[in-house]
C-alpha cells in the first residue's frame, strides 16, 4: 500500500503563560505507510502497534499543562509534549477501512493516521446509535471524569447544595445535570452570558452567573448560597477556590478536577482561607479519571438511557479539519469554546 | 451537702494572635453545690445534668480557635469561649465521691467541679492499669485522632513515605510510631533539638528536623525524601505544607489533622503550591476525630496491648494545679509542651 499524505499539529516549543494559535503548526507534508508491516519502527519489533484513522479529536484543559515543563514533576506524574512531534490527547479513531465495530476511542495522535503503540489503551465503541463525537466528551473521558467525580467523590446526597465552575464546560455540563437529577440546588459560573443561559435555560441548572461580571465573589456566593455550600466541583482554582472555602458548610466536599485559571500564570495565585478546611472539616480530593477507567463499561450503560431519552443532553463545540486544531485547542483556555471542544478530522 | 470552693480558668476577651498568660485568669472565688437538685440551673428542668470532679485536663491546639471570634463561621462549625465563663474541653473526671468505675473522660470544663449538661458525650472508662491521665491523650481524643487519621485517612500502605509535622506533639508522636509499626519510612518535624531527639531516639522515628533550623523547607524535603512524600500528617499549615505539596508523590495523600502554625496569625499564610494537587492526584482531607467517635471501643482494644507491653510509649508533660493551667495552654501555641500537656488538676 502506498504512502498517504498525513497531516500533523505539533507544538513548535514549550509554552509558558496563555498558549497561542502560533505556538501550534499544522505539517501538511508529513506521510505514513499504511501497511504496518512496511512501517520502519515495527521492522524487526515484537511490539504490537495499531494503525488508526483519526476521526474527532479532543481539546481538553489538562493539555495545557503538557504544553510546558514543569519544574520538580517526576515523570510519573506529567509528561510534555515534545517540540517537532504531533500533540496527542483523547480521540475517537477507526481502522483505516473502517469496518464496522472497528471504532474505538483512548489516546491518539493529532494526526489523519496514527500509529498506537499501546493499543491495550483503545476502547472498542459498542453503540454507535449516538454520535461518534460523543466518545470525546459525554461518553468518553469528561463524561466518566463527571461521573466519577460526582458520584465517587462527591458523595452527594438529596437536596445538597453544589456549586460548579466551569460549568458550561465538557465535564460541568454534566455534572451540573447530575446533581439535578439527584434533586440538588445546583448553581454554575460561567465566563459568559450565552454560557449562563444555557446552564439556566437548557441544562436545568437553578442557578448560574459570569464570574467575569463578579468584583466580589464572596458576595456572589452570598448571594446564591446563603447558607453555604456542601459541594463544590472544583474546575479553576485560584480566586474562585478561595472564595468558596469562606462559603463551604461542615462536612462540605471539593472534588477537585483541575484548576485551569492557574495553567497559564507564571504564578500561580495564592490561596488564603485553607483554614476552612479545618474550621468546617472538609474533604478535598483532587481526582483522576485514569484512575478510575475500570468503571467506564457501568458509566456508559448508565447515561446511553439518558442520552436517547433527551434526559441528558450535551452540548458540542466542533470545529472542521486538523487545521482548525490549533485555534480551537488554544480558544479553550480563553473560554471560547461553547461546550465541549472537538475536532472533526475528517471533515 | 454544703457549698465548695471550686477554682476555674476563665478568659478574659476574645483574643486574636498569641494569646498570653493574662488572656485567661484563675477564679479562686467559686463555689458549687455538690448536690445536683440544689443547683439553681436544675429547678424544675428535665434536663439530666452529671455533676464531676475534674481529675485531669487536656490542652489541645483546636482549643485556639475557640478563644476568638471567627468572621463569617456558622454556629454549627466552631463555636467560642464565653468571655467570663470557664473554657471547656477534654478531660478526665470522676463522681465527687470516686466509686470505682464512676472515671469517664470528654468534654468538661475548665474547674475543680463541673456541671455537665450533655454527660451522653462522656465515656466510662473500663481500663485502669494505665495512668488515668492517658485519656486525656493516647487512650483519649488525640490518640483516636492518630489512629483515624492515620489508618482511615490516610490509606497507608508498607514502605511509604511518611511525614509528620509537630511529631513530637499528642498526637504526632503515636502517628510517627503507627506509621513505623506499618513498616513505612517516617520522618517527623518539630520545634527543638530535644523534641528532635526524642523522636529520633526514643520513638523510632527514622529521621526528624527541627524546622526552625531550615531557612528552606524544600531543600529539607529533597534531603529527606529524594523519592518525595507519600503521606503528610498534617498538623501545621503554612508554609510547610506549601514545600511539602512540591514533593509529594503521585497518589500522595494528606490527613489534615490541624494547622496549628495558622491559629494565632492574623493572616493566614498563602499557599501557593495548590496546583500539585492537581498535577500528583493528591487527597487533601481535612478529618475530625468528632466524626469517629463510633471506632473508640475498637481504638482501646488496639492500643492497650501496645501500651502494656511498651511497643508504643506516649510522653507526658503534666503540669500540677489549675493555677498552672493558663500558662500550660498558652505555652503549647509557642511549642514550649514536651510531649502532651495535661494539667493535674487534683495534684
């Protein structure tokens, strides 16, 4: 089989501060061979790889903090993304002749064709009556970090009062409707006014604010939460989670997802009312979805009822070609995505 | 039954910083009615009052944070002193007359002779081979708050990395022994040459620092713990849990037991480090040994062996008469206790 074109987004350099469209650079002369057999790394190598075709790619916050290196991180914490190679993240992917029950999503390469070297990593797709996109977002690694985060970690409990940042987000959305489901007061921020409305007028969330428009947070969760909060699902860090300590109630609980308004500062901002921590005895535990992928087989089982009844709905941000790539994956940490950030590859 | 003089510890003002010695004063003019129907508060109530006689009174951090007023706290987290009233807290008591097993400890107050409105908090004491002055510590609420945190809390497993900050104090010095008993790596931190002593030499720890000795904590910690930290024991916030967030371990956890260094500061410490907790997967979790109570019988059957056959020693620093006790509680707050500070109020 001949060599095919292969178009690649690669990081030209590590980033510090917000990354930008430029730090990204689509190579549109890369080529691979589509026969593994002929390609040079598998000759003589026991090592199994699998080639796939690239179908929607994922822009997720945790990828800033593989933009740069960070300093006293240990490998087995966080790698980086290597200057002059195609970025990698989460994907939906088929063999490059698509037969049907070849689809799979996991970790892939921002490129049309990838060769996996862990393929162990890929999870075959079962349902395809739902779009394929959603294997990046609300079916794949944001929805079960939703999952996981609220029902694991959160511990929540009826009538419960939440708070979710990011809310308009790949993984708040969801989070946000779980805790209704539930039967809890859910309130969200939001960088946006079109964000604020669709968590109160689609997404069910009683209530929601731009955070942008807030001078005092403090007094905004004052005003929402006047007798505190027992959970909040943790996405920004910095001045929001500082705010909260001063409102969160005895035994409340802080499931920490990511913190993305510190991913871009040289430094990070300070955290000074920890001490509610001990006032008011709080569990904050930072969580990851790798930890937890055992349970993804349940998770899907529990929300396709939801997805296909319309009970769950979720909201996608796609955008066309690998070389919309870059400005998508960048806009995310401007808060210009619209819901769940994707890009179709094939498109 | 006629009126006796009961001595009590009473503070003057809310204090905010330090509190001094002056900040609490011994009322040698009380008196109490030893017969509880004669007591003007049980006229015609139903209340079921206890009266005791207190034998040992236990000084413990957390008791700073109700010698002032807290802005913005409910009722339901922390309440305060009474200014004019006498301070409460942990102790060991016993009915007037001293019948054999009428010994109970918890929450009394800070007197000869208490009036107890709520004795369902008070626990009979079965095990009196032991000094009494035990349940003030390691039988008592710092030595269930070792146990939980460490064994709940911290989910530690053998050859784990283990810190412990104010190691030398009640509660640290049997979290250093637990952790050493599990086959971990533990190193402790304290507040003199002679509490590092004590640790190194007589309670097995295998490396401990006085931390007013390191103008950089960090560099303590890479000497250390080269490999980083698997789990804190938590007991001082501020600054040290600001290094040790830069070197802990991925799946790291920490038991956030207090954060004494923060009590007595106007302003609270800023921690900058938060964003470790995202990049290592760490678990924060703020425990009180107020939820935990349930384990204490259970607790009891696991230490006494270990207390009867010497396997963990527990160090003391028992003060004499409630006119020492103002002096001995301030003093914890500047580290001047060596080992658990009780005050003998009988002697």
């Amino acid at each position: 089989m001949a060599e095919v074109s292969n178009k690649q987004v690669i990081p030209r350099e590590y980033v510090t501060g917000f990354p930008k469209e430029s730090d990204l650079y689509v190579n549109s002369t890369a080529t691979i061979k589509l026969k593994l057999s002929e390609a040079p790394e598998h000759e003589g190598s026991s090592k199994k790889l699998v080639l796939v075709k690239n179908l929607y790619l994922s822009c997720d916050p945790y990828q800033r903090l593989f933009m740069e290196r960070i300093e006293g991180l240990s490998s087995q914490s966080t790698s980086s993304y290597t200057p002059g190679s195609p970025i990698y993240g989460y994907g939906v992917s088929g063999h490059p002749d698509l037969k049907a029950g070849d689809l799979v999503w996991g970790t892939t390469y921002w490129e049309e064709y990838s060769r996996i070297p862990e393929p162990e990593g890929l999870i075959k797709i079962q349902h395809t009556d739902v779009p394929l996109s959603y294997y990046t977002g609300i079916l794949g690694m944001p929805g079960l970090t939703a999952y996981v985060g609220f029902y694991e970690i959160c511990s929540p409990k009826k009538g419960e009062h939440v708070f979710i940042s990011a809310a308009a987000g790949a993984v708040g959305q969801l989070v946000g409707q779980f805790a209704k489901l539930m039967g809890c007061y859910v309130v969200g921020s939001a960088g946006s006014k079109e964000k604020v409305d669709l968590l109160k007028n689609e997404l069910g969330f009683d209530e929601a604010f731009n955070y942008k428009e807030e001078t005092d947070l403090n007094a905004a969760f004052k005003r929402y939460f006047p007798e505190g909060i027992d959970i909040y699902f943790e996405n920004v860090g910095g001045k929001t989670l500082d705010a909260v300590l001063l409102n969160m109630r005895v035994h409340g609980r802080i499931a920490v997802c990511g913190m993305v308004s510190q991913y871009n500062l040289d430094q990070a901002e300070r955290v000074t009312n920890l001490m509610h921590l001990v006032y008011k005895r709080i569990r904050l535990h930072r969580f990851s979805v790798r930890d937890h992928y055992h349970l993804h087989p349940k998770f899907v089982e529990f929300m396709l009822p939801y997805i296909r009844q319309g009970k769950i709905v979720y909201v996608e941000d796609i955008v066309e070609g690998l070389e919309s790539g870059p400005r998508a994956l960048v806009g995310l940490f401007k808060g210009l995505n619209f819901g769940k950030q994707v890009v179709d590859v094939s498109a």
